[in-house]
C-alpha cells in the first residue's frame, strides 16, 4: 500500500518540477538529496531528474548540483560495498 504519491511524482519531470518548487529556498538541497537517492536508494529515472534540473535551476546549475548529488551517492555507494 503506498501512501504517498512521491514514486509517481519522480516518474514525470513536469510533476517534480512541481514538487521541488514547493520547496522554495530548499529546492537546490532537495535536488542534490534526489540525486543522491538516486545512486544511492532509490529507482529515480536519471532523464527526468536531469530535466526538472534543467527546467528549474538552468543547465550550468543542474550539472553542479546533480554531480554535487551523484558524486556523494557514488561514494556512499562505494562505502557501503
């Protein structure tokens, strides 16, 4: 039983978007934690992180929060193994 719909909202960019804009001044944090969870956790699809990204900080700050992201959940990742 889900009870919340945050696995059918990472599914669709437009509906992340969405979601991390609710989160105002947390938005970089929040999508430097979703690309984390993304590596780490979670089974996020990587196109629709990358556009939401895009959509919402631009293409330069996407790539740095999204490797800020990746980078940490690859070496939690690596940690854990």
């Amino acid at each position: 039983c889900q009870k919340t719909a945050f696995f059918t909202v990472i599914r669709d960019a437009e509906s992340l978007q969405k979601y991390l804009e609710n989160a105002g001044a947390w938005m970089p944090l929040l999508y430097i934690l979703l690309q984390y969870l993304q590596v780490v956790v979670l089974p996020i699809p990587g196109i629709v992180s990358t556009v939401a990204g895009v959509a919402l900080f631009g293409s330069f700050w996407a790539m740095i929060y999204s490797l800020i992201g990746i980078v940490l959940g690859s070496l939690t990742a690596f940690l854990i193994g």
